[in-house]
C-alpha cells in the first residue's frame, strides 16, 4: 500500500499549520521549508478536513497549493491565487482514470481535472502571481508524465514501475513552479 495524504503548500512569514484556513489538519508536519517564506506541509492520510486553499491563499495573500495523494499512484492538484483564481488538474492522468472509473455518470477525466496543456497555462499565471518564473513545456512535460502507462524496463512481464511516483511527480512539478527546488 502507498502513501495517501496531501501535502500543502503555501507562502506566510509564519508557521502554515498555525492558519485559520488550515485549522481543521492539526496533525500537520512540516515537511519542506524554501526561500521567500514558501513551506510545504504534510497531513497524512487524508482523512479529515484539511482546510480551503482558497481560504488559504486569501489569508495569507499569496498562492496556495494542495496535492492530494492517492495511494503513491496519483496526485490531485489543487491551487489558487488571490488574483488569478483557482484552478484543478492532477499528475499520473492513467491511474487518476483508474481511481475515477472508465466513466462515471458520462463524466471523463477531462471533465474533472484541466488538461496538461491548459493546466500548465495556469500554473504559469500561478507562479507568475507568486513572483516565480515557470515554463508552460516544463510544467506540461511534467503534467502529462503517465508512469502507469509505462512497463517497468527492469522487467520483460509488462510489471508496472513501483515505488513512490505520485509524490516524485508532485515534487517535481513544485520545481518547477520555482516553489520548492528539488
């Protein structure tokens, strides 16, 4: 079993855990401390209320992000910005289908989350707001990564790879937001 849980991220001159907006995950941990005040949290296990990221970025005036993580297979994204708005996606888009069903009530992946290239636009808006620069073809190279889809070269039985690729994935796009480097 992998690792379900959301990691917030956010910019205060102050502890996030300590926030309004985030009053609901106690149990937070710190996880990740960045230049400029920038912090990603931790809240295991995903269970509970871990708070509003649009509350969270109108609190403290800057972009907030949550990911989501579904069992080390998937991540959803969630960010917002006090003036480019809000806005959802997630990484890992096969087993993100996988979690969702085929379909469910007519509704398609595309129906819940922004496309790669869509979502990278935002996500640029979003750094841009956070005074980071990012790339549209780096977030998008890293939005459209689909290890799911991939065999794993170690082995010739079409064994998927292991291993925590949800989060590597998620660690990976905040470097390249500018927010946390790798």
């Amino acid at each position: 079993m992998g690792y379900w849980g959301y990691f917030v991220v956010g910019r205060a001159e102050r502890p996030l855990a300590e926030l309004e907006a985030l009053s609901g995950a106690a149990d937070m941990t710190l996880r990740q401390s960045a230049p400029d005040g920038w912090q990603v949290w931790e809240f295991a296990g995903g269970d509970g209320d871990v708070g509003n990221m649009n509350d969270l970025a109108g609190q403290t005036g800057a972009p907030a992000l949550f990911g989501y993580v579904m069992d080390s297979d998937c991540v959803v994204v969630e960010a917002a910005a006090p003036e480019s708005g809000a806005w959802t996606t997630c990484l890992a888009r096969t087993a993100m289908a996988g979690y969702l069903g085929a379909e469910r009530d007519g509704l398609t992946l595309e129906d819940y989350f922004l496309e790669p290239r869509d979502a990278a636009e935002r996500a640029v808006a979003w750094a841009a707001e956070a005074q980071r620069v990012a790339h549209a073809g780096e977030l998008t190279e890293v939005l459209s990564d689909d290890p799911a889809a991939e065999p794993d070269a170690g082995g010739d039985d079409g064994v998927l790879a292991s291993g925590p690729v949800a989060e590597t994935l998620f660690f990976r796009f905040l470097d390249r937001l500018g927010v946390v480097p790798l």
